[in-house]
C-alpha cells in the first residue's frame, strides 16, 4: 500500500471536487454521507499503509518518500510534490483520518436543515485535505501548502455564520493571529533553505549536526513562532476562544483534535534541528508551554460558556505538548497529542450534543440534570472527563503521566507548575460536568425568557450523533494503552516512533510521580465536588479569569485604540503629514517645480513637491554621503 | 543628384530582422490610423481583433529572434544604440502579451462606455513601441526617447475616458509629474555625459575604466547625475517616495489602460532600470546600492499598509502595484551587488520574470474589475464587489484565483515571483530586505482577502437589486481566462519559464 501513499489527501480532494460541482444536486444529508465516505476511505488507505509501514525495518520505514513530481528544478533549487510516509506522519494520518470520519459523521446530524449544509460539507473535505497534505509532506513547502490551506479553511469555518457579527469578527482575528504565526514559518523555511540548501525533511535532518548553534536555534524559534499561531499558545492564542464561534464539528475536529496539533506536529517532525540548538531554545519553548498551561486552566475555571470552558482546557492541553517540546521528549508530546484528540474531540461533540439537544444554548448556568434527559451524551462525556482529569486507568492518565515526567527531568519547577495545571484541570471539568449533566434542571425559566421554541425539552441526538460519541468513548478509555510505561515491550508507541524523534530516557522513578499526579486529579476532583455539587463552600470564580486575565481585552483595546490609531495614523500621515511637510519643503525647490505650480491643484503640487523632497534627499545622499565625505 | 551625396551621410547599418517585432508594432499602428481614418466605422470587435493581431505578429517574430540569440549570441544593433539580447526579447514578449491581454479587455469596455474607436489601440501599439526600445536600449538618449514614447502615449490614454472628469484629471496629473520626472532624468543624462563624455552605456563604462582608479567618477556633479537617473526611473516604477501619482492615475484612468500601465509600463520601466544600473553604472553599484535598498524596503512596506486602509478596489490595486514594484526592486538590489560581473547571479533573472507573471497577473485583475465597474466605470468601490460569488460563481473564481496569486500563495505564479526575487536577495546575502519583502507579503495578504470577503462572504448591498449586473462578454472572457490559466500553469509547473528567463 505504500505506493498509494497519495490516495490519502487525494480522497478529501475527491470529495471536495465533487460536492464542488454536485454539492446543490445531492444536498443535505447525501453529500455529507459523501464526504464522511471520502474521509472513511482515506482512513482505510492509511491503515493499509500503516501495515506496510510495520513490515518494514525500523530504519526503512523513516525515508519512504514518494514523489509525485517535480515542481521546481532550476540550478541548485529542488523542490518536489513529494510525501513521506515515516511512523510520524502516519500516526498523525491515522487520528487525522479516523477522528475526521468520525466527526463527519456527526456533522451530517448536526448540520442537518442548516440552508448551507453541503458548503459545509465543501469546507470540512478542503480542510481534510489540507491537513493530510501538511502532516504527509517531504518538505516544508508542502507542508507550509498546507498550513496555509488548513488556515484558510479554519478562517472560513469560524465564520460559517457569518450572519452572526461575531461570528465574522472571530474569523477575522483568527486569520490575522495566524498570519504572525505563518510569518514564523517562513523564515524558518528560509534559514533552514539557506543553511542546508534543501527543504526536505530528510535533508534538513540528516544535515542537523553540521548546522552551527545559531542557525539551528533561528530555525528552530522561528518555527516555534510559527507552531505558536497555529497551535494557540501564548501571547498568539488569542484566535482560539474565539473561534468557538463556528459550528461546533468545526470546533471538534479543527480546534481540538487535528489543526491546533500541527504546531507541535512541526516541531517534532524538525527535533534533529532542535536538539542541536542552544539551550536556551529548549527552555522558551518549555516554559511558554508550561505558562500557557497554567494561564489558559486557570481561566477556564470561570467560564459559563460549555464550549468557551474547552477552548481554554485545549490551550492548556497543547501547552502540556510545547512543555515535552521543549523538555526533548517528542514521544510523550505525541502521545498526549494522540490521547488528548481522543477525548477532547469526545469532549466537544459531547457538548456540541448537548448544544443540539437543548436548541443551540451554550451557557451552563441554563442547563443542569441532564443526564437522564441525554444518558448517551452524559455515559461518553464522562469518559472524556475521567480521561482529560487523568484518573487511571483512562487515556489521558498514560499521557499526562509522561508529560509530566518528561518536565520532571528537565526542571522540577516545570513539574509543579504542571502538576497544579494537572489540579486545575481536574477542577474545572468536574465543574462542567456539574453544572451540565447534575443539580436542578435549570433550563425552564431559561426557556421561559427565550419565549420562542414552544416546549423546550432536552432530546437525545440522532444516532449518526451518538455512534461517533460512542466510538470516541472507547478510545479515550483504551487509547493509552498504546504507551504503557511498565517495560519497552508495552511501550508501543515510543518504539515505533524512535526511529523518527528518538526516545527521552529517564531514570526518574515513576511511581512515586505518578501517585502524586493522581493524588492531584483526585483533589481537583473532589474540590469542585465540594463546591459545586454539595455547595459546601461559595464558588470563587473572579471576573478577571472569566476575561482571561484581562489580556484579550488589553490587546483588542490595544488593536481597537492605539493600534488602529497607528494605522489610521498612516493613512492620515499620507494626506496630511507628508503633504504638508512636502508642501513646506515645496519652496526649497521652487524652480524645479516652477512648472507644477502653473497648474492649481493644490494636491498635484503636493505631489510634485514630493518627488521634489526624494530627489534633494537622493541628492544628499549622493553628493554629500558619497562624493563629498 | 541630390544634395548630399549618398556617401556623406552615412547611416548605421541596420539589422532590420532584429528590429521585426518594432516594426510589426509601428506598422500596425499606422496601418491602424490611416485606415481608420480612410473608412467608416469599422463593425464591432474589428478594432480590438486587428490589435490583437498584431501584437501577435510581434510575439511571433520574438520565437526566430530567440532561436537566433540561441546560435548566435547577443550583439548591438543600429550603431550601438540598443541591445539585442534575450533580456529585450524578453520585454518585447512581455509587451505584446500586454498589448494582446488590454486590447482583449478594451474591446467591450470602449463599447460600453459609448467611446468605441481606433485610437486607443494605436495608442496601445505605439506605447508598447515606446516600452520596447527602453527594454532595448543601450544608450541614454535612446532610453529617454523610449520613456518618451511610452509616457506621452500613456498621458492620452489616461485621459481618454471623455464623459468621466477622474479619467481627465488623471491623465493630467500623470501629465505634468510625468513630465517633472522627465526633466530630472533628461538632466541627468547631461550630468552623465559631462562626467563621461558620451551617453552610449559602453562608453560610459570604458571612459571610467580608462581613468585612474583614485578619480573614478566620484566628482559630485556625476554622482548627482546617477541620483537624477534614478529619479526619473524610480518615477517610472513607481517606488516610494516618487509613486504619489500612482494611486490617483491608476483611480482615475479608464480601468483597461490602468492594466496596460500596471504591466507593460512596468516591465519596461524595470528591464530599462536593470539596463542602466547595470550596463551604463556599473561603477557606481556601491553609491546606488543603498538607495536602492531603502527604495525597495520602502515600497513593499508602504504599498502594503497602505493598499489594506483603501476601500476603493482600484486604489488598492494601485497601491498593491507599489509593493510588487518593492519586491521587483528586492530583486534589482540583488543584481547589483554583481554589477559589472561577468556572472549576473538571479538578480536580473528573477526581476524579469516578476515583471512576465506580473503582467498577465495583473492585467487579469483588472479585466474581472472592468466589468465589475459597469457602465461609467466607477463601481470600484469594495462593495460593488459583494455578492459576486453568488451572482457570478466563475468569475469570483477567477478573480479568487487571480488574488491569490497576487498574495504570493503557493501553486500560482505569484509564489514563483516571489520567490524568486527573495531567492535572489537571500543568495546576495541581501538579508535584511528579504525579510522587510516577507513582512510585507504577511501584510499585504490581508488586503487580497478583504476583496475576497467582500466576493464571497458579504451579502450584496441592499437597494442592490436595481443596479446593472456584470456582463463579461467574449473577448473580456478569454483575457480572464487566459491569465487565470496562464497563472496556474506557471504555477504549477514552473520549470519552462524558469529556465528560459535570461
């Protein structure tokens, strides 16, 4: 099956030509059936070659590359439309895909007697594609294709809605938040061109050792402002919560399981180049991860909203990632990739069912007791929570335990500050299952304020809802046992991958960490019990983590106040300022531009005097700056 | 018997198989007057067809010239006046592409403006003379001829549109700042010729060759020769701070013959900027390198902040041209740091080709904006473009694929300018203005999607639905097709054109 490597972005492709031109004709929900089929099938193909894969050495499977041709071939540059298939990018295929199928499936239900149901359908295959493109590229080019295409597709997601101001509003953020992040990636492909002369994987890796200290660590930061934008971590994350906005499968698949991974996915896939950089790269990425885990938990602790409280635990999670970046241990990065899409993608189309079923509220606060109303969506969404709290012997457990090992070996501080991101964790999704599935229900008066649906009454979803949940629920229960820490047999995962990212050795002791890490989900758990199931003491949820330490707010102020300001400033600055000045200096050279004068537009002799004002500083430049001096 | 006897007068011998596509050009402007004058209206697309032909004339007579250059190598024509190497060839393709693409995109527009005619065709053809000697030349007053031809051409085509005062008021304001800029490069050339003695790039280059080194030209009366030359050129391209015209000429003129200027007057204005930096001023790389640098830097930058505050599609494409002048100026900065080396590196290389895929690029654009503005071709305002998705799915498409590219998005043509030029800088070891380029193609995407929002997200303005809808008729059709076709091609399989940039 290696051969058919293409066929995995090819399928999505497929379906997005077709819904393209036939979307109208086969309408809702037969072409969301087609796209789920496109993304199913391309999940098959990726087993297939996952198997080949594994029949391969393990020193082969690293440079299976299949070109499909030769973009550009002129004097020293090379640059093909190439794959590779390595134990990176097909396991990165394999939840791409698989978790795609699954959340398609869902789409069809979600979207269903949505007026642009097949558009969406249109959007969610090109992003498929894209993806798969990103993650199976030989070169940074490829992928950089892909990272913008993913980015586009996300931009147009968000703003499904678009009829919603904020809808649109969020998009727009989003796209602006990411060009910063692309801006990273293309120097970086830059650096890496100009210091191996190649753009492939292979090369740039294998070259990784002759690379001085500091063009490794250019590459390796620039990349990281890179995986910084698109992967949601402080100061770009910004876009993410707002990006809520889209539909939730948009959220699902696109803001929790595949494309906020791709930053980490970025890095991995250049760890040759990270480990020979300075150290001091090493410790940027670790804390800004370790910061942005804690700062995004501690905010989502205060939020109503049930999609806005797993926005903020998704930049928290993808923190945990950057942290083992940055602590060298690319395995227990990917693992929790792994996991962490399992449950969060549970965890989102758990609330996007719970959405659906009480007509599109969001706010917690209304909702309340459902867990007999929706007993599917209630038995999967606690899976996901065990899972996200790190109980064993869940998923998240498996993962979080490496990650913080990993942070343990490079700086115990690291480790406490993720051991109580690790409480909080806890705390707050045990929060969201209080308030959403337990206590009084709170959605009658609610409702009554609303007015318009009639009888409101909580439903269980449709079943094309409900089997993904279902099939989500057993991963994010089983989806650890990939990589479990007792012997190098059980550690599947780390040995497959080794090949391609190596392996962190570690002579911590395990247990004693691993105890208390549950002893932290435990606490975290039993807190918000406390508090919020037998109400034994008030809730302390302070306005300033609900505004997300105010930061957001500081920069749209900043962006809305001085930062426009700026940029209108040019603007004025243009008509006014230059104008003037240009006018003033206009005298200076009054016989060259007698002839400007003649006519009686003011604007034009502006104009005029502004050529004039270039050529006397041309002329200082010349005559004085090189001849004279 | 005359005069003069046939020996005392004797002119240059002449390589006229050289000089075909100027002729095929020449005698199809004349051939177009006189024949228009001597007949009646001639019935509908005539004009635009027999224009269109011609410039294929001249593109076809560029294959034989090619093949010869190929065999023979490059030489000098007409007593050294000009070149005959690939570079002018190259131009001279570019140019009749040009010509072809506008004359496709006039023909209904002048129809539907009520100004159907031959004069702004053999205004095309006689402009594109004027681009083809700046490509060719290899003397200053030859050069200064050329940017004659061409901008007088270009001022009556700016002010062509009779019933629309803008399309007057632009003409004459590129008229006189048209004119200013003349004056210093015409000053220029005299201060060159009073420091070398002749105004041939040659001789230039072997009057400072034969001086001592500690005299090289550095008198100032020279050096603020250079600056007036460059004056005068950075005029012509457009670059900050001499681009102040651009905005409101490119506004104001009928919206196929901004098109003409964004392309053809760019590309000769480039191809003649790189001849005299590089040919006549080789010597003084180290005094105009600077300058050019801070020109460049300045163009991406502005052009782009600026293009994303406009509304006025028109305006922002102007100012989106001032940034594309910034990085085919990224480019000519890379060239010089090989002036007067016999290895020219992919400085030169890469401006030429930015200037190809620019061309058919931006005449593209402003075909789908010239049936966008309707009658009266003022709807150029950002809204005009919303709902065009909806209404007008192919053409949004087209346009889409056409701003892309634009933006520098992989797989179009776009992308392989860019790159090209940023290559080109980065092998030079031109750092710095690489990276400014790339902070200002992250900026200027912004701009690109604003018109993309308003095609295919924006619900079209209410009280819209009395407004005249957009018609593309066939030739307005093929020009789009072809520079969307032509941009992905190049885009996807950019090897051909690579390679046969000189």
């Amino acid at each position: 099956m290696l051969d058919v490597v293409w066929l995995i972005p090819a399928l999505p492709l497929v379906g997005f030509l077709v819904i393209l031109l036939f979307g109208r004709k086969l309408g809702d929900p037969a072409s969301g059936y087609f796209a789920t089929g496109m993304v199913a099938a391309a999940f098959v193909v990726t087993v297939g070659v996952f198997a080949d894969l594994m029949s391969l050495d393990a020193e082969a499977r690293t440079e299976q590359v299949q070109t499909l041709f030769s973009w550009v071939t002129v004097g020293g540059l090379k640059i093909d439309l190439a794959f590779l298939a390595d134990p990176l990018s097909i396991t990165m295929c394999l939840f791409v895909t698989g978790i795609g199928a699954l959340i398609h499936l869902y789409a069809v239900g979600y979207m269903h007697g949505d007026s642009r149901f097949s558009k969406f359908f249109l959007y969610l295959n090109l992003f498929a594609f894209s993806m798969l493109m990103l993650v199976l590229g030989s070169n940074m080019l490829v992928t950089f294709l892909g990272w913008e295409g993913v980015g586009t597709c996300s931009y147009l997601l968000i703003s499904f809605w678009h009829e919603k101001e904020s809808a649109a509003t969020a998009g727009k953020k989003a796209f602006v938040t990411n060009r910063v992040g692309d801006w990273g990636f293309m120097m970086a492909m830059f650096f890496a061109f100009w210091a191996v002369g190649s753009l492939d994987y292979l090369h740039i890796n294998e070259a990784a050792g002759t690379l001085s200290g500091t063009t490794a660590t250019a590459i390796a930061l620039f990349a990281f402002i890179g995986a910084c934008g698109k992967s949601a971590q402080l100061p770009l994350y910004l876009w993410l919560p707002d990006a809520m906005e889209g539909p939730t499968p948009v959220s699902a698949l696109i803001h929790a399981a595949t494309m906020v991974t791709a930053g980490v996915y970025l890095m991995c896939r250049i760890s040759p180049v990270l480990e020979v950089s300075a150290s001091y790269a090493g410790w940027i990425i670790a804390i800004v991860g370790v910061a942005t885990a804690l700062f995004a938990a501690t905010v989502a602790v205060s939020q109503n909203d049930i999609k806005k409280v797993l926005a903020y635990s998704t930049v928290s999670q993808l923190g945990y990632m950057f942290l083992d970046v940055g602590s060298g241990a690319y395995v227990a990065a990917i693992f929790h990739m792994v996991t962490h899409a399992f449950f969060k993608a549970l965890l989102f189309l758990g609330s996007g069912s719970v959405i659906h079923g009480m007509h599109h509220e969001q706010d917690m606060r209304r909702m309340g007791a459902l867990r007999v109303l929706m007993p599917i969506t209630f038995g999967t969404f606690i899976v996901g929570w065990l899972a996200i709290a790190g109980v064993p012997p869940f998923s998240g457990f498996w993962s979080k335990d490496d990650i913080l090992l990993a942070a343990f070996d490079k700086s115990p501080i690291l480790w406490v500050v993720g051991l109580v991101t690790a409480l909080l964790t806890a705390f707050y999704m045990t929060r969201q299952v209080i308030m959403v599935f337990y206590g009084e229900a709170r959605w009658h008066d609610a409702h009554e304020e609303h007015g318009a649906h009639g009888d409101l009454e909580p439903h269980e979803s449709p079943w094309m809802m409900v089997v993904p949940l279902v099939v989500l629920a057993v991963l994010s229960f089983a989806g650890g046992f990939i990589n479990l820490p007792f012997s190098e047999e059980t550690e599947k995962l780390a040995v497959w991958l080794e090949p391609v990212v190596g392996v962190h050795h570690s002579d911590t002791a395990k247990l004693p960490l691993a105890l208390v890490a549950i002893a932290m989900g435990l606490i975290g758990i039993a807190g918000a019990y406390a508090i919020y199931y037998f109400k034994k003491a008030k809730p302390v949820e302070p306005k300033i983590l609900a505004d997300a330490w105010g930061y957001d707010r500081a920069v749209s102020a900043f962006m809305g106040g001085p930062g426009r300001t700026a940029f209108e400033g040019v603007a004025w600055a243009d008509s006014h300022i230059i104008d003037g000045a240009v006018t003033g200096t206009g005298s200076l050279v009054q016989g060259a531009a007698g002839q400007a004068r003649k006519v009686q537009s003011g604007n034009l002799r502006n104009y005029a005097a502004a050529v004039g004002v270039g050529v006397v500083l041309l002329l200082i430049w010349f005559v004085v700056g090189r001849g004279i001096l | 018997m005359g005069v003069f006897a046939a020996d005392t007068l004797q002119g240059p011998s002449v390589n006229w198989f050289a000089l075909s596509p100027l002729l095929v050009m020449l005698g199809g402007a004349m051939l177009l007057l006189v024949l228009a004058a001597l007949t009646p209206a001639w019935p509908k697309r005539w004009y635009a067809t027999f224009t269109a032909a011609v410039a294929m004339g001249s593109f076809a007579m560029c294959f034989p010239l090619w093949h010869r250059l190929d065999i023979e190598g490059p030489s000098t024509l007409v007593g050294a006046a000009m070149h005959f190497d690939k570079t002018a060839v190259w131009v001279t393709v570019t140019i009749s592409v040009a010509v072809f693409l506008a004359a496709l995109v006039t023909d209904d527009y002048l129809r539907r403006e009520g100004l159907d005619g031959p004069e702004l065709y053999a205004m095309y053809l006689l402009a594109a003379i004027g681009g083809v000697v700046m490509g060719s030349a290899n003397d200053l007053i030859v050069l200064f001829l050329g940017i004659e031809i061409l901008s007088i051409a270009l001022y009556v085509m700016a002010a062509s549109h009779r019933k629309r005062i803008e399309s007057q008021e632009s003409g004459l304001k590129y008229f006189v700042l048209g004119g200013f800029s003349s004056a210093f490069f015409l000053y220029g050339v005299a201060l060159v010729y009073n420091g070398t003695g002749s105004t041939n790039f040659d001789a230039i280059v072997n009057s400072v060759n034969s001086t001592i080194p500690s005299e090289k030209g550095h008198e100032a009366l020279m050096l603020a020769g250079v600056a007036f030359l460059l004056v005068g050129l950075a005029f012509k391209v457009a670059a900050v701070p001499f681009h102040f015209w651009t905005p409101d000429v490119y506004q104001g003129a009928p919206t196929p013959v901004t098109a003409f200027m964004a392309s053809a007057a760019k590309a000769a204005a480039f191809a003649a900027m790189l001849r005299v930096l590089l040919l006549a001023l080789p010597h003084w790389s180290d005094d105009y390198r600077p300058v050019v640098w801070a020109l460049a830097a300045l163009s991406v930058v502005v052009g782009s902040v600026m293009a994303v505050v406009q509304t006025n599609v028109k305006r922002m494409l102007a100012f989106s041209s001032i940034s594309h002048a910034g990085f085919m100026l990224v480019g000519v900065e890379a060239a010089t740091h090989r002036a007067g080396q016999p290895e020219p590196g992919d400085g030169p290389s890469s401006v030429l080709l930015y200037t190809l895929i620019y061309a058919v690029l931006v005449i593209g654009t402003f075909a789908v904006v010239t049936a966008v503005s309707r009658t009266g071709d003022a709807a150029t305002d950002l809204g005009s473009f919303r709902g065009l998705g909806k209404n007008r799915p192919v053409l949004a498409l087209a346009m889409t694929v056409l701003l892309l590219a634009q933006a520098g998005v992989p797989l179009t043509s776009g992308f392989i300018a860019k790159f090209g030029v940023i290559w080109a800088a980065v092998q030079e070891r031109s750092y710095g203005i690489a990276v400014v380029a790339m902070v200002a193609a992250v900026i200027a995407a912004y701009l690109y999607l604003r018109i993309m929002i308003s095609m295919w997200i924006a619900e079209p303005e209410s009280g819209d639905g009395g407004r005249e809808s957009v018609r593309t008729p066939a030739y307005l059709t093929i020009a789009i097709a072809l520079s969307v076709g032509f941009t992905l091609l190049v885009g996807l399989f950019p090897d051909w054109l690579i390679s046969l940039a000189p």
